[in-house]
C-alpha cells in the first residue's frame, strides 16, 4: 500500500465555506430538513414521540444530508472514501445516542447539554478499546466543527443585538480585551507554550469552543492541543451553568446583572441559554445577548490574531528589515470565519423576515447536529492520558485561573453596566 500522500483537493477552511454555503443555500432554496424530536420522560415516550414513523424519517432525512455534505467534504479534503463510509455512520449512531441521552426530561433539568455526552461517550470507547489508525485518519473533527460555525453565523443577527441597546456589545469589548490579556501574561508566566497561549487566551476570553478553533485555524495550531482546549471548555462549563445562577439568586442580584454575568463568563452558547433560564426571561435575554456579542468578535479577533501569529512567528519577521506581506497574512488567515461573517451578513440584511422564520429551526438543529458530530470525534481521538499528563497541568493551571479572573472581573463589568 502506497504511504504517499494524498493532496488536497481544496483546502479545509476553503471546503467549509463551501459546504456550509451549500447547506444555506439549500435552506433559502426550500429544500429545509424536518427537525427531529428527541425529548422524553419515559420508555412510553421514546415509542410514543421519539420512535414514531415521522421523527425517524426526520432523523433519516436529516442522516442523508448530512452525509452527503460529509461525503463531498471527504472528496474535498482528500479522506479515504471507503473507509470514511464506515467511520461516519459510525460516529453519527453514537452522536445519536448522545442526542437521545440528552434528550431526557431529568437530565435536561440538569442543564446537561449534548455535546457533553457526545465527547464523554468518544471518549469512553477511545479510553476502553485500541481504535485502528485508520478509523482515527477518517474522523473530521474540525471539518464538522467549522461547518457548524458557519451555521452559527446563521443565527447572528446584528440588528437584534443593536436593537437590545450597545451596552452588551460595550461589555464584549471590555471584558475581551481585558481577559485575553490576564490569560495570555498568565500563560507566559507559567511558561506554557505559544500555541495553547493562544488558544486559551481565546478560549476564556471570547466564546469558548469557537473561539479556540477560530484560533486554531489563524495559528495552524495542532489538533491535539486544540481538543486539549476544548475538553477544559466544556468541563468547566458544566459547574459554571449550574452554580453561578444560584449564586446570583442567592445573593440576590438583578437580572440584568446575572444575564450579563452569564453571557459573559460562560463559555459555550447553550450553556449561557441553560443557565439564564433558571434565573428568568430577562436574564436569559440579557445572557443571549451579550455571549451573541462576544460571538460578534470572533472574526475581528480571528484576523487580529492571525496577524499577530504572522509577525511574530514568521521567519520573515526575524529580519527587521523584513516584514511579512500581506500574502503571508492571508494565508495564515482562517477562511471559515469568512463563511461565519457571510452567513451572518446574509441573515442580517438580505435574507427576508418570513424566510429567516422558516429555516431557522432546521439550521439550527443543523448547527447542533454537526457541533455533537464534532464532540463526538473528539473523544474518539483523545486518550486521558494526553488530557492529564505531566506537561498538562501548567495549561490546566492557566485555564482555570484566568476562568477565575473571567468571572469576577465580567461580573464586575456587569454591575457597572447593567447594575
């Protein structure tokens, strides 16, 4: 067997914005994919809501498509068509089973979201069996992670964050700015190195999953490193959305004050959701709002970065009198934010009010599904032995104090603004 490698076709961030625009494109155009209901209480209710003829044609309507955008993401990028045929279905039937775990009434009441099974159940066959190289070569993580990023694009809407008044998109700014750079002196005091710097300064700083894949991308940064950053994200997100809400209601504070404590400090989307709903509606606006701000900055903070990545990384920029030109800073820069901007530009101001109502759901059910089909790849190709080994632990110091720093100094913020 020949161990030449294949070449790319079209570059990866390239093949997202294609296929999420094919994705969107097919959405406007009327071809909308039912949503699947995956929520009960009981065995009666997997027969009676989950399991009935209409929800799995959903789901396989939904299975069909998301298949065929994998496929061709598969010829793009150069992946072993055969073997790809069985790692996909593969990773869908357990990201399946993720989605029916969270769909549990109790364990909804939990604030659990699906990502988090999706990632525990990769990582438990990953720990418990060998998995062939090969099956670890065909898993997409990042491909199905940014395709989901560019359906997030979707649901930016800049007019109703403008609408909700400046103070969230003030409040992004501050605490960005602020808390990007305690996480980044932070890392460099501990000595960790340049590229988990980066990702966790995003990481904490931003949005969490998406900023340290956005991140990733302007770094060229290392797939490990990257799923090291994202497993710490949804960890710790887990007791922030549980007990921060209650800490607010214990002490009493405003709504205004805990939504924007929570849009702010919590890291992935559907956790600032779960958790401002168990404060009340005027928090959870505030909390929609502020985390949709930060959202606002991934680009902005993507192409900060990756010039900053190019000037100081580049070889070129070892000469003084050489800088890198504009051409190096394009390359380095991740295209797949274009496809996130594009999208949120186009559901901003071209798509029409009742056609945006009528495929909103389906994209986000869209966006759900490839971000749990990501989580779960992830922990097919993660071992705990690479999370918390010996030279993980000054990482795992530097997250956590500076998701220290990231909630006193947001809820400082939070009082000043919305108090």
């Amino acid at each position: 067997m020949s161990s030449t490698p294949t070449r790319l076709i079209l570059h990866e961030d390239w093949t997202v914005v294609v296929l999420g625009g094919l994705i969107i494109l097919l959405a406007i155009s009327g071809v909308i994919v039912p949503v699947p209901a995956f929520g009960w209480s009981s065995l009666p209710d997997l027969s009676d809501k989950v399991f009935t003829i209409s929800n799995l044609r959903a789901i396989g309507l939904q299975f069909i498509l998301v298949l065929f955008i994998a496929v061709i993401g598969a010829v793009l990028t150069a992946k072993p068509i055969k073997r790809f045929l069985i790692s996909f279905p593969s990773v869908y039937v357990l990201t399946l089973l993720a989605l029916f775990l969270a769909g549990n009434k109790q364990v909804k009441a939990l604030n659990l979201e699906a990502v988090i099974f999706s990632l525990s159940i990769g990582l438990i066959i990953s720990n418990v069996f060998r998995l062939p190289a090969w099956f670890r070569e065909t898993l997409s993580t990042e491909l199905f992670v940014k395709i989901g990023l560019v359906l997030l694009g979707t649901s930016i809407i800049f007019s109703d964050i403008l609408k909700a008044g400046s103070l969230g998109l003030i409040q992004a700014l501050i605490v960005v700015l602020s808390v990007w750079y305690f996480a980044f002196w932070l890392c460099r005091k501990l000595k960790v190195d340049d590229e988990l710097t980066m990702m966790i300064s995003s990481a904490v700083s931003i949005c969490g999953v998406s900023a340290a894949i956005a991140t990733s991308g302007a770094i060229k940064g290392d797939s490990k490193k990257l799923s090291y950053v994202i497993s710490m994200v949804l960890i710790t997100a887990i007791p922030m959305m549980i007990f921060m809400p209650y800490i607010a209601t214990y002490f009493n504070f405003p709504q205004q004050v805990t939504g924007a404590w929570l849009g702010g400090s919590i890291d992935t989307t559907g956790a600032v959701v779960a958790s401002g709903t168990l404060v009340g509606d005027t928090a959870l606006k505030i909390s929609t709002i502020v985390k949709f701000s930060q959202n606002v900055l991934l680009g902005v903070a993507a192409f900060a970065i990756s010039v900053y990545w190019t000037y100081t990384k580049n070889p070129l920029a070892k000469d003084e009198n050489t800088r890198p030109t504009l051409a190096v800073i394009w390359e380095r820069f991740p295209k797949f934010v274009l496809g996130f901007i594009g999208a949120s530009l186009l559901f901003s101001f071209f798509i029409p009010a009742e056609v945006n109502a009528g495929v909103k759901d389906s994209l986000k059910s869209l966006q759900g599904l490839w971000f749990a089909l990501a989580f779960t790849s992830i922990g097919l190709e993660t071992r705990f032995f690479d999370l918390f080994n010996k030279d993980s632990r000054k990482p795992l110091y530097a997250f956590l104090l500076a998701q220290g720093f990231n909630i006193i100094v947001t809820l400082i913020v939070a009082f000043l603004l919305f108090g």
